[in-house]
C-alpha cells in the first residue's frame, strides 16, 4: 500500500497541515485547505484501489469539509471584499 500514491497524499498532507497551522493569512490558509482537497482526493483513490472503505469515507468527509475550507479562504466574494478593505 505503500507507493507513490500513499507517499504523495502522506508528504502532501502534513504539508498542507502546516500551511494551515502557520496562519500566516486568509491566501496561505487557502492554498493550505487546496492541497488538502487534492490530498482527500488521493487518498480516496488509493482506498479504493486497497480496497480500504474507512479510508475512503473518511477522506470523503475530509474533502468536504477542505472545499468548505477553499471556500471560506480563497472563494467566497464576502471574504474578499473585507481582505481588500483592510489596512
């Protein structure tokens, strides 16, 4: 199980976790929240070829709630709007 996949969606993952964690601002934590989306998604595939149903279902909540995370960061016009009226 351990192939380039794993090891992607591995090294991906605590990368986007520090991104987020670093909350160096609304574009880091969205870009945070963009690679975790595309990790979600790596880790559904490599679930569903291992045959790893919790993996899948937890990613697949996982990657919801990430585009949520994309959305609020990176997305939503509301958000933007206030990032470009700050000082």
């Amino acid at each position: 199980m351990d192939g380039i996949l794993e090891w992607f969606a591995a090294l991906g993952t605590i990368t986007a976790a520090t991104l987020v964690a670093l909350d160096r601002g609304r574009r880091t934590t969205g870009w945070g929240f963009v690679l975790f989306v595309v990790v979600s998604v790596s880790w559904i595939v490599s679930g569903i070829a291992n045959d790893a149903a919790s993996l899948v279902i937890q990613n697949g909540a996982l990657l919801v709630v990430n585009m949520w995370g994309v959305w609020r960061y990176l997305l939503n016009p509301e958000r933007v709007k206030l990032e470009d009226n700050s000082p």
